[in-house]
C-alpha cells in the first residue's frame, strides 16, 4: 500500500510521518483492506483526519484525490492517473 496525494501536496518530501496527516482529509476507499489498519494507527498516534469523501469505486476516489479533495492509500500498481503522486516511506512517529 502507498499513499497517494495530488501532484503538489507534501510531495516535496521523501518521506511522511504519520503527524504530517493531521488535520488533512482523507478520501477513503469504501471496501480497502487496509481501513482497519489506518484507523488503529492513526488513533493510536492520536492523529485526527476528517474523511471527507468515501466510494467503492477507485476511479471517482483517485479523481477526488487528483482535484485536491485529500489524501488516500491504494495498491502500488492501482494508482493511475498521472495527477497524482505515491509515497511508500510513511513513518510512525512518536512510537514504536
């Protein structure tokens, strides 16, 4: 899994820490295996981000991110419109 943002928005980074989420919008992915996962970390970090949009179809949640809507997670190979950029280096901050 990989976090997906549009083009400009924290790409300038190589890596992301959990807290560089805070207070950003989450466009979700209705049926992503990986919900269970982001929420526990996220509250477990105490990082709060508002999901602002929710589909089971990755094409409108890829669009939604592409126009600046948010953040989401997909697979590596899922991500296909060129709007968007992908980070595979998200750290946990403050934890173990």
């Amino acid at each position: 899994m990989m976090i997906v943002l549009p083009s400009k928005h924290l790409v300038s980074r190589d890596q992301i820490e959990i807290s560089d989420l805070a207070g950003e919008h989450y466009v979700q992915r209705s049926f992503c295996e990986f919900n269970y996962v982001v929420d526990s970390v996220f509250d477990t970090r105490g990082v709060d981000c508002e999901t602002v949009y929710r589909s089971d179809r990755d094409d409108w949640v890829m669009a939604m991110i592409a126009s600046g809507f948010g953040f989401g997670f997909f697979p590596k190979y899922s991500r296909t419109q060129t709007s968007l950029r992908g980070r595979w280096s998200i750290r946990s901050s403050g934890g173990k």
